[in-house]
C-alpha cells in the first residue's frame, strides 16, 4: 500500500529565510509524487510533481523539490519564504496510474512565515 | 474560466437529514472524484469516477452515494448513515499526471 509521511505538523520561518517541508513515501513501484499547498477554507493548488527525469523538480511560486530514492523522501524547499508562503501544505502520492487524481496524501504541515 | 466549481461553499444540516454537494467541471477530464479533509488528517478519498455511468469506493465510502450521469457532473450525497459527517470536502477531476481541486464545501451538520 502506498503512504505518505509529512513529520512535522509545523514550519516555522522568518521571512527571507529557506523553507524546506518535509516528505517520505512507501510505495511499491514507481513513485509518482505531488506537492499542493491550501489557504485556509480554499481548495488544494498544485504546486509541483515528480514523474520521472531530473530529481530535481521546480514547480510554482519558486518553489522546487528534490526527489531522494534511496532516501524515500520528497521534501519542498523555498531559497527565500515569503509571508504569503504561509499556508498549509500537503504531500501526496499517487496510488496508481490510470487515475491520476487518486491520491495518498499526507496529514500536512502548517507554514508559517514570520515577518 | 476552466475549472471546477463546487457549490454551496457552506451547507449546513440538521441531523438525520440527507444532503448532496454539487461538483461541476469544465475542463473536459473524464476522471472526478470526492475528498474528506478533517483536521491533522489530510485528505480521504471518498469516491470517484473514471467515466461516466460508473464510479468507485474510496477509502472512506459508508455513508456516502454518487453519481455520474454527465461527464461535468459528480454530486456528493451525505446520507443519514454517515455518523460524523461535519467536514471540509473537496471536489477534483484529473486528466494525465495531475487532479485539479475545487474550492471545496463545508458541511456542518447542527
């Protein structure tokens, strides 16, 4: 079965700052591997993936994540957080190929970004 | 715009009391599917449809019916049965290597 773990259930960060949100999977196969972020009482933004190809990924907003295999991690990263960065922020797995939007998320990580 | 609209963004129910969430997409995927997110628990996978006229159980079905009769459409029935259905749920249709979300209902039941 696939899972996702995101351990830590709060980043905090002062504005200027890197970002980095962590992420591990257990998946058999192939991981296919998303990360979205969410405004309070708004719906899930894609922000980037990992398919296959290069291990590192950029994706939206500056932010990039880095595919680690023999680490089984995913983490998101960001050179320099913003305030607006401040969000909650999921990790997820898909759990298969032909639908794409059946998907294994993590429990989440609340950023928060200090002026 | 492209995208998918859930509606009502507030729904509010006395208990014992059936009600259906509305998703409608206009991005031409053939693939929908129904989220419920509670708190520090991420996002569960209710169901979801591939095509139309058909669909499967997520991870979280009891207390919970579908449809798909038009390709745009996949209403959300809450029924009576499901014991805490106070939740934010999220609406998403995907097409190759990406879902694309709603902006979401949120259902309390008082």
């Amino acid at each position: 079965a696939q899972s996702v773990a995101q351990p830590e259930d709060q980043v905090n960060v002062a504005e200027g700052n890197p970002l980095t949100v962590k992420c591990t999977y257990s998946v058999s196969g192939n991981p296919y591997l998303f990360w979205y972020v969410q405004y309070p009482n708004r719906g899930l933004q894609f922000l980037l993936k990992y398919i296959t190809g290069d291990n590192l990924v950029k994706g939206s907003y500056g932010f990039e994540a880095e595919f680690n295999k023999s680490q089984t991690s995913f983490h998101l990263k960001k050179p320099s957080a913003l305030v607006s960065d401040s969000a909650l922020y999921f990790c997820a797995v898909s759990r298969t190929t032909d639908s794409w939007g059946k998907l294994q998320f993590g429990a989440g990580t609340q950023v928060v970004v200090t002026p | 715009d492209g995208g998918i609209t859930q509606s009502p963004k507030y729904l509010f129910r006395k208990e014992g009391q059936n009600v259906t969430l509305s998703c409608e997409q206009n991005l031409n995927h053939d693939a929908m599917y129904w989220y419920r997110q509670d708190p520090g628990q991420g996002l569960r996978l209710i169901y979801y449809s591939q095509i139309v006229n058909d669909f499967q159980k997520g991870d979280i079905a009891e207390g919970y019916s579908v449809s798909r009769e038009k390709k745009e459409s996949f209403p959300l029935t809450v029924t009576s049965a499901q014991k805490n259905p106070t939740a934010f749920y999220l609406c998403a249709s995907g097409r190759t290597t990406e879902a694309f979300f709603g902006q979401g209902t949120r259902l309390t039941v008082v």
